[in-house]
C-alpha cells in the first residue's frame, strides 16, 4: 500500500469519525460526551493522515500537510476541541463545517507539491500552517456571526475568532516575508497572491477599529465578520484549490511521452527542452 493510498484511507476514517460527531449532535444534544469522543477521534485520524502524506515522496516534507483542503478541517476540529474543553457556547456546531471542509477534502483532491529548493527552510511550513489557522479562525468567526443574526446564538465568540485570526494572519505574514527573502530575495511580490493577502489583512484591519467607534453595535459587527469570511472563503480556500484539483487534471495539463517518462505539461506548449526531448525520442524509436 502507497503512503497516498494510506493516507486516503485515514482520511475516510477522520470523516467517518466526524460525520458520527455531526450525527451525535443533531440526534442527541444531550450526549455530548460521545460527540465530542467522536470528534477527537475523527481529529486523530486525520492527523495520521497528514503525517502519512508527509512521507509521499519517501522524504519527509511539510509541504502536503499544510495544504489548505486537507488541512483546514484539521483546524476546524482543533478549534472544536479547544472550544469544548472551554466549554464555550454553542461551540459543538463547528462540526458542520467541519465535516463539509472534511468531505470536500475527501472528494476534491488536490495535487501534492514536491519539495522544492525554496521549501527547505521550516519559515515554509510555518507560513502555511499560521495561514490556514487564521483562515479556520475567520471562516469560523463568520459561521458563529451567521449564527448570532439569525438569533441561534447570543455570544460573541465571533469577535474572539476575528481577533485570534488576525493575529495569526499578521504573524503569518511577516513568516512568509522572511520565506520570500530567504528564497527569492525579497520581502514582497506584486502578485495576485500577495495582493489577495493585502486585501484580506486590510479588511480585518478595519474590523478591529470598530472596536473604537460607539456607533458601531454588535450586529454591525457581525455582519462585518461574515462579509470577510466570504471574502476569505473566495481568496484562501477556493483560489487556493481549484487551480491544483486533479480531477480536472486531465484536461488542464494534458500528458506527453517523452522517452518512456509521463511528463504533465505546465500549459498548451511544451518548453523548448521538452519539445526537443520528443524530437530525440521520435528519431530513436
């Protein structure tokens, strides 16, 4: 068995456990203690999962584990557990997006990065893992705040998520910019990344200067919590898998033979050294 195929099946057990969570909830909201035995199984499962994936190159990499489809249910059920060892309110309903970003994870896979000259440095999987971590604190910050407009719930643990994902998103940042230096010798890009970032910071920025304005209330607050997180769900989930899902792999890079080797294009022309590899192998066959 491949580490991939044993790390997909570890997954499928993290979702079984999470789904039994999801199902213990709704069923029996009295139970608590076997959701919550559920869950933290379903979160041992899929750490498994994970630490198998760091192997699929047969060297040790970060690089797979960070990933944000399969590594922002992690968080979700990290933060579930913390919650409910807080016993914070109404924190059991983070297992509904737990289990959507679990299945979603499950049945959009994505291709695995290999490790790469500019990985090497731990600045790379700290970058990824401070990222994902505020992404889950704002799209769950967004999920209570949902909550409390529709009058479900009456805390403000939306304001604490907010808070919390900033500043790991701030602290991912100045990681990334040390990884930028170390690897391409700048803090900073202009690209469509960066810039996603810089819109994304400077939104929760905002937010958090509605703590000084009185006539900003609770629910104004809310709604300003479920706005970013939509503007999070687009710029650090969504923009972050479609582009690597290899379901549509096929038809995105389409394979060439070269000499007996399966090379997967970059995009509709193969570069000139590829190009001439065919030639080389056409002539010999």
């Amino acid at each position: 068995m491949s580490t991939t195929d044993a790390s997909s099946m570890l997954l499928i057990g993290a979702v079984g456990g999470y789904a039994g969570s999801l199902i213990f909830h709704c069923l029996r909201p009295s139970r608590s203690a076997w959701m919550t035995i559920l869950l933290a199984t379903g979160f041992g499962f899929h750490t498994l999962s994970l630490l198998t994936r760091s192997w699929s190159w047969w060297v040790f990499s970060l690089n797979g584990v960070f990933n944000v489809s399969h590594f922002l249910p992690w968080c979700f059920a990290l933060l579930a557990l913390l919650l409910l060892w807080k016993k914070s309110e109404d924190a059991a309903s983070i297992v509904w997006p737990t289990v959507i970003a679990a299945l979603l994870g499950l049945l959009l896979p994505i291709s695995l990065p290999a490790p790469g000259p500019f990985s090497k440095t731990l600045f790379s999987p700290a970058f990824f893992f401070l990222e994902v971590l505020a992404t889950a604190c704002w799209l769950l910050a967004g999920w209570f705040a949902w909550r409390f407009l529709r009058g479900r719930y009456q805390g403000t643990l939306f304001n604490s998520l907010a808070i919390w994902g900033f500043i790991l998103y701030s602290l991912a940042q100045i990681v990334g910019a040390i990884w930028s230096y170390l690897g391409w010798a700048t803090l900073f890009h202009w690209s469509e990344r960066h810039l996603q970032s810089a819109a994304i910071w400077c939104c929760y920025c905002g937010y958090l200067h509605t703590h000084f304005d009185r006539a900003v209330t609770l629910r104004h607050k809310a709604r300003w919590a479920l706005t970013g997180a939509g503007l999070m769900l687009v710029f650090g989930y969504v923009l972050q898998v479609v582009p690597y899902m290899t379901l549509f792999a096929a038809e995105a890079k389409p394979e060439q033979v070269v000499t007996g080797t399966v090379v997967e294009a970059a995009g509709p022309e193969l570069p000139a050294a590829v190009e001439a590899m065919n030639t080389t192998g056409r002539e010999e066959r």
